[in-house]
C-alpha cells in the first residue's frame, strides 16, 4: 500500500513562504511526477513528504495514518537522490543492505534480498566493488537497488537523472519506467525536464511558485493545459503563444497552437512569413518563422524531409480544431 | 590542451623548490651536525665544524646528566592526553556546528580562531595564579587541560572543515534508510570522517609536543615534558652548544620520525578542502 495524502501542506523557510497551503492525493501504485522550473518548490514537496523538512501547516497522511510527526526513518519510504547518496566507504552490497541492516533483518534475509535486486538491476558482478569505482548510471541503480530491497511503500526520486549524460538518461527512464510496472509500487517523481514528466508519468503534478498548476494525465495536459504556464511548460518545442489582435479574433486575450498544428507551404496560408533558423532533427524538422500573427517568431513542425532556405517567404495556416483559448489572467477559455 | 612548460623550466622550478627546503630544513640540519661534536668543536666557524671529528660524548653527557625517559614519557602524556581530551569535547561541537548551524556559528567559529591571536603572557597571570590555588602547577592533569584549550580551537576548525566536506545528502540518505540518529553517526559520519580525524589527531600531537611556552612556565620537574628538558641546557653558565644540541635532537627525534611517516596525511589535512 501506498496512499499518499497532502491536507492544506505549507512550508516557510522564516518569513518567506515557498508553499502555500496546497492539497494533493497520490493513490496507491501511482507513478507521479513533480515537474516545474528550478525553485518552483518540487523538492521541498518531495522532501517534506519524505519527512527530511518540517511541514509549517497542514498534515501529510501515508496510507490514511498521519505521518506529519514521524521522523523520516519511520515513515516507510525509500529516497533516491540526484547525487546518488551512496555510502562511499561501504561496497555495493553493503550499500544496498544497509536499511535492511537497519531494519534489524538477519544476516541470510539481507543476503537473499540483496541478491534479487543486485539480479534486477545488473548489479551481480558489483557487489564487492565500492561506489567510487563505478559508473555514473551504475550508480544511480545502487541507489535504486538501496530503495527497492526494502519493499517501501512509496519510491520518491529527487531529480535522480540530471547528474546522467543524455544518452543514459533515456535508458535509465525506461529502466524506472519497467520498474514501476513491475513492483506496481508508488512513485513520486520529481524533475525539471517536461520530457522525463510525459514520458514516465501516470499523472503529472505542474508546480510553479509553490502552488500547482495543474494535475492530470500527461495527455491531458499537453490537450488542454489549464493556463498559459502549463500550456508554455508542457511539450516541446513549446507551443506558441499569440497575443493581441490575432488573439483578439477569437475572442481570446492569448491564443495557443503547438508548432504540429500549424501547416506550412509555400504558395497559401493564413499567416504569410519569413523563415528564419531551421533545426533538423531528421525525424522532423522544426522552423522558426517571424510572421505578422505575432511579434515573437512561431514554432512550426514539419516533416524531416522538407527544406527552406532561410529568409524563404512562407504561409502558416494554424488548425482551428487545435487552438487554445486564454483570457486576460491566463486561464483557459472553453 | 597542456600548458607549455619546459623540461628546462621545470627543472629550474626543482632547484629552487629544493633550495627553499634546504634553507627551511637547514637550522635542524645543524643542530644535528653539531649534536655529534666536541664542545670546543661546536663553537668554531662552519667550514671547521664540518671538518672536525665527529662524538657521541654530547648524547653521553646529557644522558647521564637528566631523565632523558622521564620527560619523553611527560611529553608524550601531554601531547596524546590533551588530544584526546580535545577530540571529546571537539567531534559534537563540531558536528552540531557542520550540520545543525545557527545564525551564530559563523562568529562561534571566529571568535574561537580569535582567541589563537591573543599572546599567551597576556593570560599567564591569571593561569599560574589559578594553577597554585588549584594546586596544579607542575601536574600533568593541569598541563594537559591548558594544552588541550590551546589547541582546541584548531581541533574544532578542522574537524569542521572535515564534516562540512561530508554531503547533507548522505546524510538524510542514512535516515531515510531507517538510521536513528546514533546510527547515522556511527556508521555513516565516523567511517567517512575518519581520515581527517586522523591527521587532526596527528597535527594536535605535534603542536601539543612543540608547545614551549605553557609547559616551561606551568612545570619545573615532575610534569616536564621535553620542552623543558631542552631548555635545561640553555643555563645561566653559558651555552654548550654541543649538549644543547644534543638535547634538541633527542626532543625532536620522535616527533620528527612521527611527521615523516604520516606527512602524506598531515598534507592531505591539511589542504582538504582547497582542493576537490
């Protein structure tokens, strides 16, 4: 079981308030994701979960039991750190056994339970190595067998990518993603990168300044993003956002369409522009294109085969089907 | 790309790096030349000093003449007893100081390095006055609390530095593991702080040995450690250069034996910190 509940959860650190009295559901196997800019608060609401910071009001409940005044030990929940936190005089065994140690299981037990997630994260032949003499991704899966052998009730990962290169960072994603599958444990995630929250998450939770933006799916979220914030943070390249007289003809104080959504050629359009820098991606290409709609050049998708020299005259014609709407506070407009 | 330095500069670099070690070096280096001359020898200019025979009459004469084993035993007990006594009272200062700072640990910091600026003489009044009434003067208990305030300062500095250098993050990784406090200290912080207790412990040792001016005015023959035993040669009916010096190398033999085997160690205690 993992049911993790926040009611009215608010943090000060002295006059200056990070979280706002905010409340939140996690059910049981859940795997959510933390995601907004840097300093919008994701740690310390992941931290104030685990119980490592003191909440300033309101109650975190774990499986409907008040863990508010538990000490982080006791709280049934298994951490893993950007900066991995292993234990660096210790092996990789000894590592991964320690909470069991602490736990006060026998010597056999922690043995047994080592070897299974040593099994499922390919960290057989490590085990007598020590932290210093592995890897970076190796690493990372130390720190994750360390959480897992001790069958938490919840995982929560701080940003526990961002030390990794790209590369590794997209295998080591579908390596936690598998793992979530299989254990059906819950887990609560927290990154910056907009990618790692729509690829991972069951439900992705959009923070800004403390307070949350929105929840929801990340379909959800990229479809109808609740206000411009969510609308700019989720999906990428972002979607562009068109204020003014454009706007203004759909009754609307900004309008957003994501760069797929907008067709291009080069004889008609809605919108007539000029091309300026085009990123090729090979799978597609992506054009920046200053047009009269907006001031801001726009973001257009195309495919990996189109080409257009830079200064080209082009015409954009965004799909109405796909517009969104926003008024003055940023707020979607049904 | 690597810096352009020559093998002529750098062999230029070496010579003076070993010259600046010879000059540093060369006062030692003396003492003991002179440690195994004939008095008369001693006193004759340098070139003669070297040329003239060489004796072991200066280390039989201050053997026969003082405790030699006395005062090492003295010296010993002072410098490991004010060490460990520090160490007490210095790992919870400064472990609360590195992970549990108030807005005032900065100036706590300050202030106790402040207080290795104040001249010792200021403060021998009061001391040896405190000493008679407590009936401390010439005891070892008393020379190796005044020792260990001494040094404390530094003990508390640089453990600090040591514990500063220790993630937060490992930390809470412990107590998220399910360690109590007690266990998050002994096997987590202690096994990572142990190499810089090791050459604080080292270091403390060393200044606590060398230390001359509260164990020669706080001692006269029970608890004096070697420091004293040196300067007994240094009498009011002139110097015997050889005997002194006699007397010196014998003082600093053990600690310098002790330096030379740790000084990997003491170096990297030293510059933990500067350099990651």
């Amino acid at each position: 079981m993992g049911q993790i509940q926040l009611n009215q959860v608010s943090k000060s650190f002295g006059p200056v308030e990070v979280i706002p009295p905010l409340d939140l559901t996690i059910e049981d196997g859940e795997f959510v994701v933390f995601v907004g800019p840097s300093g919008c608060g994701k740690s310390t609401l992941l931290r104030l979960i685990a119980g490592l910071e003191d909440v300033s009001g309101g109650h975190v409940l774990i499986d409907g039991r008040d863990a508010t005044e538990i000490v982080p030990a006791k709280r049934g929940l298994a951490m893993v750190f950007q900066s991995y936190a292993l234990y660096p005089h210790m092996s990789v065994r000894k590592n991964i056994a320690f909470p069991l140690r602490m736990a006060g299981l026998d010597k056999a037990e922690q043995d047994k339970r080592v070897t299974q997630a040593a099994e499922v994260l390919n960290l057989t032949d490590y085990l007598e190595r020590r932290p210093g003499q592995l890897s970076g991704g190796q690493r990372q899966r130390v720190a994750i067998g360390r959480a897992i052998v001790r069958e938490p009730a919840a995982f929560l990962f701080d940003e526990p990518l961002s030390n990794l290169d790209a590369a590794l960072r997209v295998g080591m994603r579908l390596e936690i993603s598998e793992l979530h599958k299989r254990l059906k444990t819950t887990m609560i995630y927290v990154t910056h990168d907009q990618v790692e929250a729509m690829t991972m998450a069951d439900k992705i939770v959009v923070l800004q300044a403390g307070v949350i933006e929105q929840v929801g799916s990340p379909l959800e979220l990229y479809q109808r993003p609740r206000n411009t914030f969510v609308a700019g943070f989720i999906g990428s390249p972002k979607m562009n956002l068109i204020r003014g007289a454009e706007a203004a003809k759909h009754d609307a104080d900004t309008i957003g369409i994501r760069p797929e959504h907008i067709g291009i050629s080069s004889t008609e359009g809605t919108w007539k522009g000029t091309v300026g820098v085009s990123e090729h991606l090979g799978s597609d290409t992506f054009f920046h294109v200053q047009c009269n709609a907006s001031p801001e050049p726009l973001t257009v998708r195309a495919t990996g085969e189109m080409a257009l020299s830079y200064g080209s005259e082009v015409y954009l014609t965004p799909r109405q089907e796909h517009l969104h709407r926003f008024d003055a506070k940023g707020l979607r407009l049904e | 790309m690597a810096r352009a330095v020559t093998t002529q500069r750098k062999t230029l670099n070496t010579i003076i790096a070993w010259v600046i070690g010879l000059v540093i070096f060369f006062p030692i280096l003396w003492i003991i030349i002179l440690s195994f001359k004939s008095e008369g020898d001693a006193i004759r200019p340098p070139l003669e000093v070297l040329t003239s025979s060489w004796t072991f009459d200066s280390y039989a004469v201050v053997q026969e003449r003082s405790d030699y084993f006395k005062h090492f035993v003295n010296s010993v007990t002072l410098s490991v007893g004010s060490t460990l006594l520090g160490l007490i009272i210095a790992v919870p200062a400064a472990w609360a100081m590195a992970f549990v700072p108030s807005k005032s640990t900065r100036n706590i910091l300050m202030w106790m390095l402040s207080t290795k600026m104040l001249p010792a003489v200021g403060v021998l009044y009061p001391i040896y006055l405190l000493f008679i009434r407590l009936g401390l003067l010439d005891s070892r208990i008393g020379l190796v609390v005044v020792l260990m305030l001494i040094n404390l300062p530094i003990i508390i500095w640089m453990l600090y530095t040591y514990f500063k250098e220790i993630p937060g993050e490992i930390l809470e990784a412990a107590r998220m593991d399910g360690a109590t406090l007690r266990e998050e200290i002994l096997y987590v912080l202690t096994p990572m702080a142990i190499p810089g207790m090791a050459s604080t412990v080292l270091l403390n040792i060393i200044l606590a040995w060398n230390e001359a001016f509260w164990t020669l005015n706080l001692t006269a023959a029970k608890a004096a450690p070697l420091t004293a035993f040196i300067a007994s040669y240094s009498s009011p009916e002139g110097l015997f250069y050889a005997k002194l010096s006699a007397a010196s190398t014998m003082a600093i033999a053990p600690i310098l034996i002790m330096g030379w085997f740790s000084q990997k160690q003491l170096v990297r205690g030293l510059t933990f910190g500067a350099v990651k």
